[in-house]
C-alpha cells in the first residue's frame, strides 16, 4: 500500500508539473540534474555490509563502500579500487595492496591498510553473526580466531605500511580478488561504528544517514523507509572528479506492477522487476528500454530438516520429487528461467552440475507413504513462507497445488515482510521459505560453500562431515580440474540429501531508460553507480 501511494504522489506530482508548461517528470528532471531514480525491490533491512546477505542492501552498498578491488561492470573483470595495484606471491598464497594515497573516508579521514584490518577482524567476531563470516576462512588462520581458538594477531591479514595491507591465504584461492569486491570484504570506518555501540554490535545507530561515514563515491543524506533512501555524491571520494551521477534514489517497491506504471508515468529511471504479462508488450515496442539477460543465480526453497516431518529424508525427497519444474518456468514465470536440478547455476566458464532431481511423483508417492503418510493422510500442515512480491506467492501457488494433486497434502502460504524475513530465516523460524542466491563470485564455490556446517547462510540445518570436506579441499586444490570433481560431488550430496529444492536459474527482464548510459547487461547483475550517468 505504501508503494500505491508513491505512485499516485508521484504521478500527481508530474502532473501539476506538467501544467506550467514543460514535463516535468522525476525522469526528465532526474536527466537534467544526473539524479537516478531506480526500483530496489523490498525495503532496505540494514546498511552494514557486514551484518546483511540481501540483493536490495547489497546493491545500495555498491554505492556507499568500495573495496580493495572492484568490477568492471561491462566485463566483470576485477579492477583497481581502493588499492590501487598489488602484487601476488608466486604460490599464490600472498598478497600485497597499496592503498591509494588519496584514499579517504566520507569525513575527510584518510582510509588506511589498519582499517581493513579492524574490518575484517569485526567480520569474524562471533557476536556480530556474520552469515559471510566463513567466505574468509580462506585468509590464513581466519577460521580458527572466528571460532575462538587464537588471538587475532595470528591471522593473516596485516598492515605493513599505513597504505599497504598484506594478506596471507591458506592455499592459491582463485576467486580471492573477486570475493575482494564483495560487500563482506569492505572496510568500515571503525570509530563511528564504536561510537554508537560495541564493535560487535548489530543495527546501531551509525548507519543513520546523519551518522553514516563510508568510502564510496556516494553517501547516504536521507531515509525514509518505505519511500526512498536518497544518497548524493562523496567530495572525499578518491576519484570524485569522475563521478557523474549528482545523486540516487533507492525506491522500496515490492509490487511489480507498481513500479512498472511508474516506470511509463516517468518517476522510474530503472525497474527492479517487470510484469511477466508485460513482457511481449515490451518486446514488440522494442524502443531498447527492454533487458534481457541470464543471471548467474538459483531460485529455491530451503527446509527446516530439524522439525518434523522434514527431518525425513523420505519427506524431504516426496516433496521434491513432484515438483515439475518445466510447468513452473513454461506456465508461471515465463520469463526465460531454465529449470534448476541442483543449486549451482551453470557459470560462464562451462561449470554445470551434473547431479539432477528428479522429476518423479511416482517415486515421491511412494516414499511418503514410507515416511507413514500414504496418500498425504496423517501429513501435517506445512506452511512456505517468502517475502512479498507477487511471482513469489505465484510460485509458491503451483508448488502448493502440485503437492495437492501429487501428494495429497495440504500446505498453507504465508506471505512476510522483507525484515522480519531475513530474521526468521536466520533464527530458522520457519518450516519451508523461498531463497534465492546470486553468485558473488564466479566459480561454483560460491554456492557451494553456502551449506556447509555452521555456515551463516546456511539456515537449513543440514550437515554433512563428507560435504564439509569436499569444499575445504575445493579450496585447498591448486589443480582446476580437480577442483571441478570436488564442486560436482558437492552438488550430488546435496540433491541426495534434499535439504533445499532447487526450483529454476534466473533470466532478468528489466526496464531501463534511454537516458541510461554505462548500465550493462551481465550474468552477475552488477552495475557500477560511479560508472553510469543520465544523458
């Protein structure tokens, strides 16, 4: 309802506008003053980037931080960012960054290699529950100070120079740059941080926009949840000259017809969805404000496997096994998703699992009467949560009917607010919920390491001493094939042992105007905002 009621103050707006003579659209101003205004999908739960796993939170991050190293968003491949080069050991286990000399925190600090340290030291303390804690056991010793056995000064990550960060893995990690660009990896301004609360502390007040002090070429200057988090340009910026956006606004909007009539009335500058029943209107336009790309992601539900009855392998595999995945992409989505038979999306570099989920409702009907539900009698009522937006319920609709005519069971759909969420699955309050992963990376252990045991993204509470061992000698292996036969067992575990059911991989269909330049395509989804300007 809150997104309803943008929409009409907006287009209200331009139409009272548009009365004294020239339009005067969010777009069209937006052009002439190089403020965006972009869809975000679901309100915002946090800014720190070390306490949040959401797409929404990550993509306002982007703007907000920067780290080591960055992407090139036309290529993805990994640039300069705050280190403005570094060196690698010739095993590959050591890396040296040289931070730029004119590397400055929003405030006018200058932003050093200890600030990276103290970062990365608060990623790994326990109270904090960083779900992304354990993408940096692959920083020497990282693992053994997370789990309290050593002090911090024997992990490998030190500031040799006040510009210059030396970092120590375990063993030649080939993604490591890459996972260098990722939220988890940035550094905070450690001082603000503790002046509202102990360095461990979640959802304090230093992320208030009055508060907030970051080192991206944007800071956040005003929020107003369920409208719009608006941030402007950074002067400290190490590279302000060529920023070109003057600010962003971020818009919360869950309903995707909202923001597509938001889009045509111009207050949008880019949607975060698009209508599926809106799809072949914009296809046939073909005015070039249609993208359409595949994403390096899966869709899939998790299960609780520590309540009953999905403790049940049995259960678990019923539930699975009837599932057709070709009706919901051809029927439900119809959005040029691929159906998913194992987590890891197929990458560009040619990884694609060979473990698959059957498609069997007789073998389904079977187990469950095994499990001592025949015919769904005696099945208890399960519900499948997921946050709001309208191809979420409609997924979780036919998953509710196909388990009806195949099973004989009943589910109930429970539709939550984005915050209340995230806590929920990550208190594993919840029986099954809709889940999503976007690669942060582009190599299958992105995936994969999700569900190892104690993971925090994990949130299913599977755990295999046989997987665990598959992903630490994935990441211990120096030979590329090898690692591959690891990642391809791993996905087999996974599909035998069902704690989740992978669903479809994603193909985006977003709007974006004209006005729009430097917005690639690209199988990550990732844009840079330092990049892009409105013409």
């Amino acid at each position: 309802m809150h997104a309803i009621r943008w929409l009409m103050i907006c287009v209200m707006a331009a139409g009272l506008l548009s009365g004294c003579g020239k339009s005067q659209k969010l777009v069209d101003i937006g052009n002439e003053q190089q403020i965006l205004h972009i869809a975000n999908g679901d309100e915002i739960s946090d800014l720190d980037p070390q306490v949040t796993t959401g797409m929404p939170e990550s993509r306002v991050q982007a703007a907000l931080f920067e780290g080591l190293v960055a992407r090139d968003a036309e290529t993805l491949k990994v640039v300069p960012g705050v280190a403005e080069r570094w060196d690698i050991s010739e095993d590959g286990t050591k890396y040296r960054f040289y931070i730029r000399e004119n590397a400055k925190w929003s405030n006018g600090d200058d932003l050093t290699a200890n600030d990276f340290v103290q970062s990365w030291r608060r990623s790994f303390l326990p109270a904090l529950g960083n779900q992304y804690a354990t993408s940096l056991y692959v920083v020497k010793n990282g693992q053994a100070f997370h789990e309290g056995k050593i002090g911090f000064e024997e992990v490998g990550v030190k500031a040799f120079d006040k510009k210059i960060l030396d970092v120590e893995l375990i063993a030649p990690t080939p993604y490591f740059l890459q996972l260098l660009a990722h939220h988890s990896a940035f550094a905070l301004h450690i001082p603000t941080v503790e002046k509202f609360g102990a360095i461990d502390e979640r959802g304090t007040k230093w992320t208030r926009p009055e508060n907030f002090v970051g080192n991206g070429p944007f800071i956040p200057v005003e929020w107003i949840p369920t409208k719009y988090i608006a941030v402007k340009r950074n002067p400290y910026y190490w590279d302000a000259a060529n920023v070109k956006l003057n600010e962003i606004r971020f818009y919360p909007i869950p309903k995707t017809t909202v923001e597509e009539r938001m889009f045509r009335a111009g207050q949008l500058h880019i949607t975060y969805y698009l209508p599926r029943d809106k799809l072949e209107y914009y296809k046939a336009k073909n005015d070039g404000v249609l993208r359409s790309f595949q994403n390096f992601a899966t869709y899939f539900y998790r299960f609780n496997t520590t309540i009953k009855p999905l403790n049940d392998l049995r259960v678990r595999k019923a539930l699975a096994y009837s599932v057709n995945r070709h009706q919901i992409v051809e029927y439900v989505t119809k959005f040029g998703q691929k159906p998913a038979y194992a987590l890891t999306a197929p990458d560009p570099n040619s990884y694609v699992p060979e473990a698959k989920m059957p498609y069997d409702p007789d073998l389904a009907r079977k187990l469950l009467a095994e499990a001592g539900f025949p015919e769904g009698k005696g099945f208890p009522k399960l519900t499948i949560a997921f946050n709001t937006n309208d191809e979420h319920r409609n997924v979780a609709m036919a998953i509710q009917q196909m388990w009806k005519k195949e099973l004989g069971i009943e589910v109930s759909l429970e539709n939550v607010e984005w915050k209340v969420f995230l806590d929920r699955e990550r208190q594993m309050d919840y029986e099954i919920d809709r889940a999503s992963w976007v690669g942060d990376y582009l190599d299958p252990f992105t995936f994969l390491e999700m569900f190892t045991t104690g993971n925090g993204n994990n949130k299913t509470g599977f755990t295999s001493t046989e997987y665990d061992s598959l992903i630490r000698a994935s990441a211990l292996e120096a030979d590329p094939a090898q690692r591959m036969l690891y990642f391809q067992k791993a996905d087999k575990i996974l599909v035998d042992e069902v704690p989740i059911l992978p669903l479809y991989t994603y193909h985006w269909n977003r709007l974006v105007s004209n006005s729009v330049k430097n917005w690639y395509n690209n199988p990550m989804d990732y844009y840079s905002f330092k990049q892009i300007y409105l013409e």
